[in-house]
C-alpha cells in the first residue's frame, strides 16, 4: 500500500489546496490503514488438524493450553513414562538422596529387561549419571529398572514414589504400575499431564533437561542416536522424548523455544515415527506463529498511586508483588486493558503488602490477568491533629457527595 502516492491523488481530484487539510486527510488515510493492519495481524485460525488420538500445546512459562484435544484420557505412555522416572531421580539428587558418582548395581531384572535397551550386564555396577544418559537419550527399559531399585530398593516401591510425585504435581490422570513404560493394565497418562510434568521438569530441574537434546550416547561400545528426530529438524526444539509400544502408537513430548516463549507439544496415539514428528511440529508451528509470551509484571512494579487518610504520608504507591507472564495473541500487548479496583477511602496505618484492590488485564473481552494489587510501602498513622482534619474532610465530602 503506497499511502503517500494515494493521498497526492486524493488531494489532486478533490482540489484540496490547503495543506492542513492535505495533512489531516494523510493522517486520518494512514490512521485507518493502520488499523486495518492491526486488526489484520490479530487474526488467528483455528488450530491446524492433528492426526494423534490425544495431543496439548502449552505455553510452558504461563501454563496456558494454547490447544488441545481429548487432554485428559488416560492412555497409555510408552517411554514417556521415563519423564517421571527422571523427575523422582532428580528430585532425590536434589535432596541429596543419591549421587551422580553412585555405582549402581545391575540386578538380574534390569538386565532381562525386553524393548529398548542401553545394553548394561548383570552382576555390574554402573554410574548413576550413565544410566541417567543411557534412560533419557537410548530410552533403555534397563536402564530404568536399574535406577528405580537404586533409589526406592524395588521397582514397585519406586513406582509408589512416582504416583506421589504424581499427585503433588497435580496429575489427575495418570497412574503408574513401572519406570520404563511397557504396557501392563492400569499405567497411564494424559496428554495435559504430561504436559505439566515436562513443564515442572524444565523449571525445576534444568540441568536434568539438558540431557534431552543430547544427539547421541554410547555405552559399552554400542552408540545410539536420539530418537527425538525434532532436535534434528527444528533448531528451536531442545528436547523432550518419545515413545512407543503396539497399545500407545508412537508418542512424542516435544519443547522448543523461539523469541523467549517456550512451547511444550504432546502428541499421543500417531501412527508412525514420521506422524508423531509432522504432527508435534504442526503444534509448535502454530502456537509460535500467533501467539507470545508476555511480561506483564516485572514484580513490585508500581502501578499507581492512591490518597490516604489519617496517614503520615497522604498518597502510597500500589502495584503487583510477582513477577507475572501471559500469553497473548502476537502484536497485542499495546491493546492490553488495564482495568485497576481500588479500596475506596484507604485509611492508615496500612502495612506494605496489604490487599488494597485488584487489577485486571483484558484484550478484546477476553481476561487475561485478574490479580490482588498491595501496598508497596508502610504508611504509619498521623497526628492527632492529622487525623481529625481528615476525618472532618471526609465528613464533608460524604455531606456534598
């Protein structure tokens, strides 16, 4: 769109001489040209078709579902299961439960373990950090047996720690019968739950997550590749894993960052190693696309002033105490609507963090924020002297309206 040579032409056929007119109608053009984009640049389709029998595309800093389908049926997980083995095993290294440098002995159970393999030997011992490599990039059923008697002394106990785990986290469905995820009745997880663990994984235990996007490991002379083919594909994607069995079809939980957002996809039931790959990246495609990650609130930001009665100090500043993010259509943080509710006839003393109203944050009717404001500082009672004049202000006031 030329603007400027379209107006001249305005101007010529209308004979408008006046240069101030000539101004105002460029302004008045660009003004709703600029509007015509914006509201151009906020449209957003709807999801792209997903062929997975369960998937979720989270926001992984808010929290938000940005799409879904089918989120909380519990399926089966396949090796996805091996995300909350490596969870329990890292919250018992940060509880100093366990060590990296443990030898870990090698039971007869773990070595006779069926499916993918990191190929360790009965009778051995192996480092605790190996076979957390040998779990997370090889996806060895071994590997995972070995590690859950090693911290809870059986796999059924271990298994125990992960649906406790489970529950704190706020996994309501999902259940756990083992550590590695072949199929036996009952051990299942959602699509949003997994979610929810992949995104308290990359918070809490970063260095964990890091091991994800390993391309390759090699233990005993045997190397194997990720089978993550994203971290391949798509330079954005740092993780997260996958899996299969005949009951789960191919499965895949997927993490990627682009522009400070990082997007979490879950893609369950595909029907092939392609499918789960074409599908999870359809998802992060999507939501970094026509969506962003949004500071809102750097915390203990002021957000306004407000009056005080019968204080020292006759105005306190008032804002938001945590740090807040949100997710929002791209290109529409300047359209955010703030909306702040104050206590009416804020009196002293009033401590700092004290409740004094609430904010609100919407875009096109749609909240996106609603919080509790505080009192960012201490505001001590007057004098006697202050106070009454005050209290007769306000009595006045009420009086006149």
């Amino acid at each position: 769109m030329h603007v400027t040579t379209d107006i001249q032409l305005m101007i010529k056929k209308m004979n408008i001489f006046n240069y101030r007119w000539a101004v105002l109608c460029l302004a008045i053009f660009a003004f709703g040209a600029n509007s015509v984009l914006a509201q151009q640049a906020r449209i957003i389709p709807r999801a792209p078709d997903i062929a997975a029998t369960s998937y979720v595309l989270m926001d992984a800093t808010t929290g938000d579902i940005l799409v879904e389908s089918n989120a909380d049926i519990p399926l089966p997980p396949a090796s996805l299961t091996k995300i909350m083995t490596d969870y329990v095993v890292a919250s018992e290294l940060e509880n100093g439960n366990i060590s990296l440098d443990d030898e870990v002995y090698i039971s007869v159970k773990a070595w006779q373990m069926e499916g993918s393999k990191m190929f360790i030997q009965e009778g051995t011992t192996v480092r605790l950090e190996d076979l957390i490599y040998g779990m997370v990039v090889q996806s060895g059923n071994d590997a995972s047996v070995a590690l859950a008697e090693h911290v809870a002394g059986s796999e059924d106990a271990f298994a125990d720690m992960m649906n406790q785990h489970a529950e704190m986290l706020g996994m309501e469905n999902s259940y756990f019968i083992n550590a590695h995820g072949m199929p036996e009745d009952q051990h299942v997880m959602s699509a949003r739950d997994l979610s929810t663990l992949a995104q308290a994984l990359i918070e809490r235990f970063p260095e964990n997550y890091e091991i994800y996007s390993v391309p390759e490991f090699t233990y005993n002379g045997i190397r194997q590749p990720n089978r993550n083919r994203l971290l391949f594909q798509d330079r954005n994607v740092d993780g997260m894993k996958t899996g299969f069995t005949d009951a789960a079809g191919y499965c895949l939980v997927a993490s990627a960052t682009r522009d400070g957002m990082r997007l979490i996809a879950v893609v369950m039931g595909t029907d092939s190693v392609n499918a789960r790959t074409i599908e999870a990246q359809k998802l992060l495609t999507y939501g970094f696309r026509f969506y962003e990650t949004h500071e809102l609130f750097t915390g203990n930001e002021v957000l306004s002033s407000a009056e005080v009665w019968s204080g020292k100090s006759n105005t306190i500043d008032i804002g938001v105490q945590e740090q807040v993010f949100i997710t929002i259509p791209n290109n529409s943080s300047d359209e955010l609507l703030t909306e702040l509710q104050i206590d009416e006839s804020l009196r002293a003393p009033i401590n700092a963090g004290d409740i004094l109203g609430q904010v609100t944050i919407s875009f096109d009717d749609q909240v996106y924020y609603q919080g509790e404001v505080i009192a960012l500082q201490t505001i001590e009672r007057g004098s006697l002297i202050k106070r009454i004049m005050d209290w007769l202000t306000l009595f006045f006031m009420s009086l006149f309206g």
